[in-house]
C-alpha cells in the first residue's frame, strides 16, 4: 500500500501544474507530501505541524568578570503526531569545548570556556546526567521516562554557567570598554520537523543556525550603568533607566524624529540607569532566538517610524561613540525599514529592530551585531542586509544549516535596489555578480541544492550570497517585477513563521507565476555549470546579419546584443533567459547596415565568466 501511495504521489507532483517535473525530489521530500505536512504547490499541507516552546530565562552577567550564568524554564509543546522519546537541545556555546569539530579557528585562551548544564529537570524530575543524557558536540539528547505523546506539553528546568571568551570574536564577542554582544548563550531546544526529525547538526563556527519559532521572557541582571539591547521590548524601562533617560526614552519610542537618548556626556556622567544592580525585562514572541547586547560606554540614538499598515516599529542604533559615522546609522536604518516596507517583500514585521555596533556582521531576530564600517555606503549595505534577515530567516524560517542560500540569497539580492536608491554613487549588485563570475565554473564552485553544512568556507560563502544572488536576479529579470513581487509576497504569506524548505520556493514560484520553471530551477539550482553566452559564428547574407549563439555554460541569462557603428550604438536587441529552455544555441538576425563594425553580446548585469567571447568585429 505504501508503494502504490508513494508512486501517486510522484504522479501527482509530475503532472499537478507540471511541477518538479524535472526535479530530483529526495525520499524525505516525497514523504512529506505523502503525510500532506507539505503540498506540491508550495503550500504547507493539512497535515503541517510545528512544535512550539515558551522560554522563561533569568540570566547575570558579570562584566567585570566575563561569566554568565542562568536558568531556563520551558514549555514545550509536542504538535507533531510523532511520540517523543527523547528532548534535543543545543549548545552552542560548546564551540569552544577542548576537541570540539570547527570550521573557524578560535583563541587558545578561548579553549575549555564551553557551557557547564548544571542540572535538568523533566517534568519535575532531576535527571541523572550519566544515565539519561547523551552529550556530543554542540548537542544535548535527554532521553524521557515516558514519551511526549501528540498534543501533550513537557516541563524542563535547567541551570548553566561559563565564561564567555574574549578573544574570539564568531558573531558574538567581548569588545572594548566592556561592550559585549550575547548570541548563542543558553540551551536551546532544537527544531523537531517533519522531513529530518530532531536537527542532529551541531554548530563549527561557519555554518548558521535553525532555530524554531517561540515565546521568550528573558530577565537579564547587570550592574549599574550597563544598558541592555535585545531581541523583543524591554518591559520595565522605568524601573532601570535613570529619571532623565527614562523621561526621554518615553517620547523617543513614538517620535518620528531621531533622539539622542545617551550621549558621550551622560556617559562621562555616569546617570544612565538606577543605582545598583538592574534586571532588564524583555519579552518576545514568535521568534527563533534570542540576543542581547550590553555597554556602559555606547550611545544609544532611537527613533520610530510609522508603517503603511498602522503599526509603529521602533528603532534603536547602539554604537561606540568612536565609530566613525555611526551617529547616523540611525537615519539610514530608519529609511532601510521604510523602503522595505514599501518594497516586494511587505512591512517590517516586528516591533523594533537593533543595531548594535561591535563586530562583524551577524542577524538575530530584531537585533543585528555590526562591526564598524569604512563609510556610509558600508554602513548602508551592511545594515540593509542584516535587517533584511528579519524576514529571512526570523519570518520566514528556512534550515540555514542546509539552505543558506535561501536567506543569504534573499538578504543580498532584494536589499540590492534599496543599497541603490539610498546610497552614494553604490550599486552592489555588479560587484555581487563580478564575485559569482569570478568562481563560477571552477572546483569550488558547487551545485546550490547541495545541503551548506557540507561546504567549506569558499563554496559556503559563493553559494550561499553570490551565487544564489545572481540566479535570483537572472529570474526577476526573466518573470519582471510584477510577478517576481508576487510570487516573494506568497511565499512570505504562506510561510510566515514556519518552516519551507526549496521545493516549496520553487514550487510558490511556479505556481504564482503561472509557468513552469522547473527548467530554470534544474539548470541553476541542481545542475554543475556556469553563465557564458560566446558568439559563435557571424554571417551575411541577403541583407540579414545572422549572429549564432551558444550557451557554453548551460546556465540560462538573457541574451542581451548590441550593435555599433564607429562606437555608437544603433541596434539593441534583449531576449529573456526562456530562449534556453531546450536549446544551448540560438541565431538572431539584424538588418545589414554596412556601417556596423562591432556586435557585442553581455551586460554587466548579465553574468558571463567570459567576455572574451562576446564581441565579433567586423571588417
């Protein structure tokens, strides 16, 4: 029975609206849509399910001394229809655990300042770590005394403690004049889903996250004159900022203009908050993370901005005062948050969004931590794109640990026309594509469908950013703008704070556009190969000039030709990427004009590893 129910199933994503014709769909994949947890039009199917956890977390932090420590109180709801034998957590902090398997080098001071689990209780019972736990890598399995059963919910205790290294600086890190940024820092229940099960994957440094969607309330202890900058709204402003401050902060959250709140000289003042120590109170829901950034010695700008559907998304910019240029990145991240709302995804999603200036450049839900950039643009672009994550992966969540592209893709691609139109002089999509051209085709240059933590850190990087940004832009070229708006818009609205996985991008796609773009998705997604279109022969004759074609690289880009006479242009012909759906070779024909001595085929939006053979001079 299962055999005949498994092949109607293949049928059907065969012939239902001609999709993942020619696609390789893993055994995973076909389950899915045979359990209906997903539907082959993109959609999540009947059956789609999410566990979900409410997190209640009290953590101190001692600056002075760089040591966290806190306990955790969850609820967590088993919505599968899978009994649980067993709870996965992760640790990420065991990073830095002596032996541990890395993708990134850390500091030899660093080694051994891993999470210590101090003690767990399920359902009220301590657990015997020996006997009822398995601990490997950045992973925590704790067997149950009995099974989770569908529809029931779970209590867990848990109290940990480290030090944080500071010296290594992996999109968290200790910084100057006791600025910290905290990611990655308490145990966190890993995503049950219905393709993998438990994520097994554990963290190397390199490879991002999958986190599932939940509720957090999260009380953070600090002494006096240390400010907290978190995912979520801070709770109880008034009972931690300083009088004036606080006075301030209470116009600043509903005011369209930019405020000052702490500046280099309340700083030197040292009036930032209540005296003594102060427990900041944030809470969020429906996110997949939660982060938080801490300093004595940061400026703190805030503004807020009122959306095209009502709600007002507050804005808060965190930065040494140091930071060149960094006393407006509060202006650019308010026009960021406005163009994305006005753009082909939707409006900013959340309540508040966060910059926070220390270094690299890592997205967290509502908080982003930014190191300092040479100049505006860099400013601009780094911003841009790590506001953009809270779509992609904190709305709509993707496994970053296999589909990196998904996210990066998205982040570097649809940020590039707002980087446009807000920057100076900037256009980053011709650099996107100069990076992807200059790899493309070579061993590096790996199939995008392969799952990222396989990678290492050239190809993870090309694919992920470069490479998907470019496909991207060769389809919005190939569907326009109107379609291409739609078909992200759908995506977003089915699959809001769940989890898709590509065949149901594809498939959205498919389905919005109404085409078949298993053809285009093959070629760039599932398929070794390279963007070159070559002239290959030129020829004369009755009053026509035939200029044949060839796609070297079998990728599928717009041909775009010109003609020129003496250096001006007097013939521009562009013809979408469709034209290589069956073919690798295509002729066109121009009129002859015996002043025409060159055609040139290519664009720097194109992408085209070779440009040697696109021009044909003519004697």
């Amino acid at each position: 029975m299962k055999f005949k129910i498994t092949l109607i199933i293949i049928i059907l994503i065969k012939t239902a609206f001609a999709q993942n014709v020619n696609l390789y769909t893993p055994l995973e994949i076909l389950g899915a849509y045979e359990n209906k947890t997903r539907d082959v039009s993109g959609k999540p199917g009947i059956n789609y399910f999410q566990n979900f956890a409410n997190y209640k977390i009290s953590v101190k932090l001692e600056p002075y001394k760089n040591t966290i420590s806190g306990n955790e109180t969850i609820l967590y709801k088993n919505n599968s229809s899978d009994t649980l034998n067993s709870i996965v957590f992760d640790l990420h902090q065991n990073l830095f655990k002596k032996g541990q398997k890395r993708s990134k080098n850390i500091h030899e001071s660093d080694v051994g300042k891993h999470i210590v689990v101090d003690s767990i209780f399920v359902a009220g019972r301590l657990l015997n770590k020996i006997n009822d736990t398995k601990l490997w890598n950045t992973k925590i399995k704790i067997k149950l005394e009995k099974g989770l059963l569908p529809n029931s919910e779970l209590n867990l205790q848990l109290c940990w403690h480290y030090s944080l290294a500071t010296e290594t600086k992996i999109r968290t890190g200790v910084y100057e004049n006791n600025s910290m940024f905290i990611g990655y820092w308490y145990p966190q229940i890993s995503v049950y889903d219905d393709i993998d099960g438990w994520d097994m994957s554990s963290y190397d440094g390199l490879h991002e996250f999958y986190g599932e969607f939940s509720n957090y309330s999260v009380e953070i202890e600090l002494p006096e004159n240390f400010i907290v900058w978190a995912t979520g709204k801070l709770q109880n402003p008034e009972q931690v900022l300083s009088d004036p401050i606080y006075t301030r902060y209470k116009a600043a959250i509903k005011s369209d203009k930019t405020t000052k709140l702490i500046t280099a000289d309340d700083i030197q003042n040292k009036m930032l908050t209540k005296s003594g120590h102060n427990r900041w109170i944030f809470k969020a829901n429906s996110v997949s993370d939660f982060a938080f950034g801490i300093s004595d010695k940061y400026c703190w700008d805030i503004t807020s901005v009122e959306l095209n559907t009502g709600d007002r998304v507050t804005i808060h910019t965190a930065y040494n005062p140091n930071s060149k240029d960094y006393d407006k990145a509060i202006d650019i991240s308010r026009d960021v948050i406005k163009d994305f709302s006005n753009s082909s995804v939707q409006a900013y999603p959340f309540p508040q969004v966060t910059m926070f200036n220390g270094a690299g450049a890592m997205e967290f839900p509502m908080i982003t931590n930014i190191g300092t950039e040479p100049d505006l643009n860099g400013i601009l672009f780094t911003i841009s794109h790590e506001f953009l994550h809270n779509y992609f992966p904190f709305l709509v969540g993707a496994n970053q640990k296999k589909y990196a592209w998904i996210d990066e893709g998205f982040a570097t691609y649809l940020t590039t026309s707002t980087q446009k139109k807000l920057g100076d002089d900037f256009d980053p999509l011709v650099s996107h594509i100069k990076v992807y051209e200059s790899y493309a085709g070579k061993e590096q240059d790996e199939i995008l469908m392969t799952s990222s933590h396989f990678l290492d850190n050239r190809s993870y990087i090309i694919n992920s950013y470069f490479k998907s940004c470019s496909a991207f832009h060769v389809l919005h070229e190939l569907i326009g703008e109107d379609k291409f708006s739609m078909c992200i818009q759908d995506f977003i609205e089915n699959w809001q704070y769940k989890h898709p996985i590509p065949n149901d991008l594809f498939n959205t796609f498919n389905r919005v556009s109404g085409e078949d773009l298993n053809w285009f998705w093959n070629r760039w997604f599932f398929q070794k190969g390279y963007p070159d279109l070559a002239i290959d022969t030129l020829t004369i004759s009755d009053s026509k000039i035939k200029i044949e074609i060839t796609n070297i690289g079998g990728f599928p880009t717009a041909i775009d030709l010109k003609a020129y006479s003496n250096n001006k242009l007097i013939n521009h012909i562009n013809i979408d990427a469709r034209v290589w759906k069956n073919t690798n070779m295509h002729t066109i024909e121009i009129d002859f004009d015996k002043t025409i001595d060159k055609i040139e085929i290519g664009d720097e939006l194109v992408p085209d590893i070779n440009k040697k053979n696109n021009t044909y001079i003519l004697n």
